[in-house]
C-alpha cells in the first residue's frame, strides 16, 4: 500500500488559518499549534465580546438619558420617563433618546413635558 502524505489537504487548513493570525506578533503568527490555539481564543473573545457590546452600549444610553432627565426636572427620574413613554405610545428607543438627550437637551424636556402633561 502506497503512502499518503496529506499534503495539500494539510497545507490548504494550515494557509487558512496562517491568514487569519497574520497579524498576531511572535510565535502566534508563525507556529501552527500556537496559531490555531490563538485563533481559537480570538473567535471565542469576538463572540463573546459581541454580546457585551451590546449590553454596554445599553448602559451607556440609559445612563446618558437618566443624567438628561434628572437636569430637566427635579423629581423625574429615568425608569419613570420610560414607564411613561411606554404609556403614551411613543415609540424611541434609548439610542435615539440618548443621541436627543446629547445633541438637543430643548427637544428632549418637549418629550418629557408631553409626556408629563398627558396624564
């Protein structure tokens, strides 16, 4: 029985995952065992980091919103802005009111006022 090397099946795996920890310093780019454990712990990091984007970004805007809210009146907090947007059926999510809360803090005390005075 002939020998089989394996050699293109091998090279071709080994090529695909050189390019992708091309950037990575020292051994991690040139090492195969190493290069694969990296690449591994990369992918495993993006994808659990891409998760806990989200969640922060979240914060980030329900902090801002709060920070805006409470400059605006004095005992009106965030989980009371949104309860009461919720109730009169407007639809911002906390990214638009974050960025409306940033760039225009005038529209921002609007909203609340309507919100406020509808009930």
């Amino acid at each position: 029985m002939t020998r089989i090397t394996r050699g293109f099946v091998a090279r071709r795996r080994r090529t695909k995952v050189r390019l992708f920890a091309s950037t990575f310093r020292g051994g991690h780019s040139k090492l195969t065992r190493s290069t694969i454990q990296q690449t591994r712990r990369a992918l495993v990091s993006a994808h659990r980091d891409r998760g806990r984007q989200k969640r922060d970004f979240r914060s980030l805007w329900i902090t801002r919103i709060n920070a805006a809210i409470r400059k605006i009146g004095v005992f009106y907090n965030y989980s009371r802005s949104i309860h009461d947007l919720y109730k009169s059926q407007l639809l911002l999510n906390r990214k638009i009111l974050s960025q409306i809360a940033i760039s225009n803090t005038n529209c921002l005390s609007m909203i609340s006022n309507k919100i406020l005075f509808n009930f």
